[in-house]
C-alpha cells in the first residue's frame, strides 16, 4: 500500500524532518506541507492526502484534527496539549467517520521502552519523580511524555505511598504533581528531549533514563504510524499501543 502523506507544520523543527522521512520512505509519496495561515480545507481538496501528519501546535492541532476527520482522512499527530476531554471527544468523533487516528506525546522507539521499563518497574517502586528536560522552544509543560508516564505508572503501582508533609520555600519547587506523582520539567537551549525516571526505595534508588540528542530518533515511530493508522478506528493513545498491543 502507498501513503500519501501530507505534512502539517512541514517548517517547523518536527516538520522538516517528518517531510525528509517521508520523502525517502518507499512505501510514501509526500503531497504538500502545510503551513501557518494556508486552508487546511482547500489543501486536502488539493493533495487527496491518505494520511494526515500533524506536528503543529497545541492552539491549532484541535481544528486540524476535526477538519482531517470531516474530510474522512486518517491522522497521525505529535503535537501535543490536548486534554483528556478532547481525546474522548476526538475518539468519538473519528469512529463516527470510521477513520483512525493516532495521538502519540512521543514517537522515540526507545522512549516507549523507557516508559514500558517505568511502568513495569512500578510495581515494585511505588516512589517515583519524573524529570523531563526539553529545549528552550517547547511551549507546554509538562512534556506529553512526562504525562503519559505518571499515568502508566499511578496505574501500575495500584495504591500510591501516603503523602508526607513538606513545606516549599519557594512555591512550586517540588514541581508539579500528575496522579500523585511530582513532575519537574526542565527548559534550555542545547536540549532535544530527554527524561528520568527516579524510583526510590529504603536504601536503593533505580533511574530509567531516555535521550533523544536528534529529532531523527523520532522518525521510525512516526512512519510507523503513518503504515498502521489505517488498521483501527477511533483513536489510539502512545504509541506503546502499537510496540506493545499485548499490554
């Protein structure tokens, strides 16, 4: 089967190299990027698009998605903020149409297993703080992935410890807290996508840790989305999902 692809957000940092995948997969004929302030509506009539791929931006990807799902056209989307309300919503919506769509927070093969090992991990470490690390360009934090970890972890583990009282001294130190478990993210310049997971018990502590130094790292995840997306309607969350279908 040949995918034809159409790439939103094709000039950003994501974007190029999704375009570049693309262009040199063999089973894929890339038909049009599409940028800022073009018609999403006229550009699909255009490119007749089989897979939509969406690295935008949180402000936008929700009219993106519903106009990809009006038009019957399965997607495949990176970008992140979306809220457990609009994956419900979106869920819903793209099973009506009978398409399928794939939200993802990362497409890294070795993330997956990094947040595998986290979850698996959990029911043994009920004590954990995630530490993700990004470049001084992403907009949202959390991280998706940060996101998508504590929950596979605070559903593992069951039970979480009982909270212990703390004083901050500076407000929002211990980081942000997701089903229990604190969240700290790190923003500079020099950074792709990186996180840690900590786990500690009395006298030991375990760190699963996952560093994406390209965004090339992402691409094998992307494309293989793009070959399966076709296979399910409704939508799928994370890409574990696809590496992992017997969890």
């Amino acid at each position: 089967m040949r995918h034809r692809v159409l790439v939103l957000g094709s000039t950003g940092r994501m974007g190029r190299e999704v375009v570049q995948a693309v262009s040199e997969a063999p089973d894929m004929d890339l038909v049009g990027g599409f940028r800022r302030g073009d018609d999403l509506d006229a550009t699909i009539a255009r490119t007749q698009p089989t897979v939509l791929v969406d690295f935008t931006s949180p402000q936008a990807v929700l009219d993106h998605i519903y106009t990809g799902i009006r038009h019957g056209v399965p997607m495949v989307v990176g970008t992140t903020g979306l809220s457990r309300s609009d994956l419900d919503d979106i869920d819903r919506a793209a099973r009506e149409r009978g398409i399928g769509i794939l939200v993802a927070p990362n497409f890294s093969l070795g993330a997956i297993v990094m947040m595998k090992c986290a979850e698996l991990a959990a029911r043994h470490f009920p004590h954990v703080e995630i530490i993700e690390l990004h470049h001084d360009g992403k907009k949202d934090a959390p991280s998706g992935t940060a996101i998508r970890t504590a929950e596979l972890i605070a559903k593992a583990r069951g039970q979480a410890p009982a909270p212990t009282e703390e004083l901050e001294l500076i407000n929002g130190a211990r980081g942000g807290a997701h089903e229990g478990i604190r969240i700290h993210s790190v923003r500079l310049p020099g950074l792709v996508a990186h996180q840690e997971v900590i786990m500690g018990l009395p006298g030991q502590t375990l760190r699963i840790r996952h560093d994406s130094m390209d965004r090339r790292s992402f691409m094998p995840g992307v494309l293989l989305g793009i070959r399966q997306v076709h296979t399910w309607q409704g939508l799928v969350y994370g890409l574990e999902r696809l590496l992992f279908p017997e969890s």
